[in-house]
C-alpha cells in the first residue's frame, strides 16, 4: 500500500504513524525516477590514464598507483601535488556544469585511506575534507551524490583504482582488512545519514573481484550483508535510515544475483559495470556490433529485482587511452599490449577529440544513445568519467563539447535505434 494511503488509514483508525515502521524515506525516487549521472573519476583516488601528468612528473616509473605515490616520494613533495590536484580537478564549476547538463547524480570514489590509514600504509590523507566540499556543492546545485568506496585495505581487485595496483588482491583474505572496511562504512553513514537527501546511496565497495573465484565471493556476499545492517539500520535493528545501499555485482552475470538480499531486505540497489573493450573479442567489434551489444543489455536490467544501476560505461569503443591498462601496459586495440593482436590504430580515437573524424564522433553519439536507451531500461546510468586529461572519447565533458552527448540527455537523435 502506498505511505500516503497507509498514514491515512491509520489516521482513520486513530493510530497515530508510528516513523519506525513507515519512515523510510529515500532522497531519490530510485525505480521510478531514472539515474543520470557522472562518476569524478581520477579525483580522490588518482588513476594514471585519467591524469597521466602527475604520474609523469614524478619521473618515476614505478610509481603506478595512489599507494606507490606515497611510497616511493617525499612526503612533503607528494603532499603538495596531491593538494594542488584536489583543489583544481574538479571544483564547485564542475557541479554548476554537471547540473547544466542535465543530470541528477555523481559518483565519487573514495578511498579507505581518506577515514583511516594503517601503520606502515605510505597513502598520504586530506581527501575528506573534499568529500565534504562535494557533499556541499551536490546540495547546492540539487544533485544527489554516491559516496563509492573505491579501495579497500588490501585492495578488492588489484586495479590501480582501488589504490594498490597488485596481481592478487588480498582484501577478501585477510578479516582485518574486512573489519576495517566495515568501520569505514559506519563512519561514512555516520557523517551523511541526516543529509540523505544530498547522499541518498553508499556503494561499500567498488568493483571486488568476483572474477577470482568463490574464495572471493563469499566475503563479498557476506560483506554486502554486513554492509546493510551498517548502512540501512546504523542506529539500531529496528531504526532504518533512509540511505539506500549499491551493491556491486562483482562481475557475475545478473543471473547470479538472482533473489539475493530481495526478501526480507528494503533500500538495496545493484551496480553493474559495462565496458566493451576489455576483452580480445569485444575490443575488435566493428561499430554496429558494438551498438547491438550495448542495446542486448535492456531485457535483463528490465527484469532484475532489484534496482539496478549502470554505474560506470563509456562511449569510448577501445582501450587506447594512454595507461588505461595500466601504467607502461599498452593497449589490445592497436596490439600493444602483450599477448595481443593488432585490430587497428590507435590514431584519432583517443586524445583529443579535435582529431576525431566525423564518422567516429557519429558512432559515439549513436553508441552513447543505445547505452542510454538500454539502461534506462533499469534505473539509470552513471558513466565513467567526467573529465579526463587526455582521454576526450572517456570524458563527458568533452562529449557536451564534440557534440557525441547531448545538453539534454534526454533530448535522443536515434531514438529508435534499439528497435
Ligand atoms: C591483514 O591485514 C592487515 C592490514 O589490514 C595487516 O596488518 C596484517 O598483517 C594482515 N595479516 C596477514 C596475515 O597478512
Ligand atoms: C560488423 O560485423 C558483423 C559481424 O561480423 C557483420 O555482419 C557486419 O556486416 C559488420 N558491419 C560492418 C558495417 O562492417
Ligand atoms: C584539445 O585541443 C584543443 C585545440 O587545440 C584545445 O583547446 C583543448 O584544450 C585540447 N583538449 C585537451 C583535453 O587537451
């Protein structure tokens, strides 16, 4: 019955609501009202595609990640670039331009290490102060914020973006770095849960690596759990918050997730990733290829039972984005990275976007139209990124610029090219 209702009829009866029972109230109409956003990637977790520059001016090419840009410099010196990047990537304009162009949400990863470091953890801290800058300008200009997770002690996967680039992540087997990823989390609700309106969703963990194996989703599902009770009932067991939870899918099939934390649970979301460039098949799908695939997504985000948000995808077709594997790893587009073979150049596809041809930047609208069409077949879409160094194909503000994303992003120029 809807709340309206329910508080009318025990208004009839002469009960008077009881907000335990009837409060939860989330800060967006998440199942009704479609997500629109943009994740501020490469911000308060560095990752050397996105800002290859700082990377560079280290001169250092063991440097490959937020954690070896601790360990392997002086403090003072790494401090201040760190400073210098938080101050200047994105700033109050980004959110005034992210608001202009239509959408409702973004997407801030953050690291553990911005709440708590460890002894021994070379990270250098001073992000929380930015998280709170953008939870006041999100406020401002009515956009809603996810507070993303985005490493955790040990590392979830093993990407640079999780902090500490390794073969193995160890996050999953070690219950310390668990435990203190879920004292991460009750600090977090604990600074946002009165602003729901402003932080209406946390996602605990980006991207853990279901890829390696039951070992790791195990701990994963566990923590998903656990991370429900911290962030839907972080008072008590019977007082919900209104903060609703993004779970990941760990990069299992939605299949998978079939039922999970749907009964007997309220207020949790999925996030899926979708890329098509990181794999050998994939990255050698020609344009209309690419497109069917992107519109095959719609019927299984229709059907998923939970909300279920796109939470990072991309109009970029390749992964010749400098560093995007990984700094010094090359790219499987152009057959640079070992173990690859040649599908094409990399020239004109990635850079920036003033040596893209008119074909490409066509594709990229019509691509970028065919991922809107089919995510919003679930809840909605958030794509990675905002603004990128050298990347214009993976930035969203250079696609307002280039014209392959429109001001409005509701305004369609292939509306029907799922059909
Ligand atoms: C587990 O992780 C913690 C850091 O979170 C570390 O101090 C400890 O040495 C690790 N234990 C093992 C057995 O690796
Ligand atoms: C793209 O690839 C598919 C599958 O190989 C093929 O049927 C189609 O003709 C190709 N399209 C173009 C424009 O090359
Ligand atoms: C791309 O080139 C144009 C023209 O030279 C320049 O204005 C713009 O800043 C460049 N974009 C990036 C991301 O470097």
């Amino acid at each position: 019955m809807p709340l309206l209702n329910r508080l009318l009829s025990l208004a009839v009866l002469g009960v008077s609501a009881v907000p335990s029972v009837l409060s939860f109230q989330p800060g967006f109409s998440y199942g009704s009202e479609k997500v629109r956003g943009v994740n501020l990637g490469g911000w308060l977790v560095l990752e050397p595609w996105i800002t290859p520059s700082i990377f560079e001016n280290t001169g250092n090419d063991d440097i490959v990640d937020e954690w070896t840009f601790g360990e392997y410099q002086d403090y003072d010196t790494a401090k201040a670039v760190l400073q210098d990047h938080w101050n200047s990537w994105i700033t109050e304009d980004d959110f005034a331009a992210i608001a202009a162009a239509g959408l409702n949400h973004v997407r801030l990863p953050v690291g553990y290490w911005a709440f708590a470091v460890g002894s021994g953890e070379p990270y250098i801290t001073g992000q929380l102060d930015y998280v709170k800058k953008a939870i006041t300008w999100a406020s401002d200009y009515d956009l809603k914020l996810i507070i993303d997770l985005h490493g955790a002690p040990g590392s979830q996967n093993g990407f640079d973006n999780s902090g500490q680039r390794m073969s193995y992540p160890t996050w999953h087997s070690n219950q310390t770095n668990v435990d203190r990823t879920n004292e991460i989390i009750k600090t977090i609700i604990s600074m946002v849960d009165s602003e729901y309106e402003t932080v209406p969703i946390i996602a605990p963990l980006n991207e853990p690596a279901g890829f390696d194996g039951d070992d790791v989703l195990t701990v994963v599902k566990q923590y998903w759990k656990d991370s429900y009770g911290n962030i839907r009932y972080p008072y008590d067991s019977s007082t919900e918050s209104n903060t609703v939870e993004l779970i990941h899918d760990a990069f299992q099939s939605l299949s998978y997730w079939d039922g999970f934390m749907v009964d007997g649970y309220d207020g949790v979301a999925m996030d899926t990733h979708i890329y098509q460039m990181f794999s050998d098949k994939q990255v050698a799908y020609n344009y209309s290829q690419h497109i069917k695939e992107a519109c095959s997504h719609g019927s299984s985000l229709a059907d998923f039972d939970l909300w279920i948000i796109v939470g990072e995808w991309t109009p970029a077709s390749t992964d010749c984005a400098k560093w995007l594997n990984g700094r010094g790893t090359g790219a499987r587009y152009d057959g640079t990275m070992s173990g690859t073979t040649a599908v094409g150049s990399c020239t004109g596809k990635t850079g920036n976007a003033t040596s893209f041809s008119s074909d490409y930047k066509q594709f990229m609208r019509q691509y970028w139209e065919a991922q809107v069409i089919s995510y919003e077949k679930g809840s909605g879409w958030i794509q990675w990124t905002w603004k990128a160094e050298n990347a214009d194909d993976w930035s969203y503000q250079a696609g307002l610029k280039y014209g392959w994303i429109p001001q409005d992003p509701t305004d369609l120029e292939y509306p029907n090219i799922c059909d």
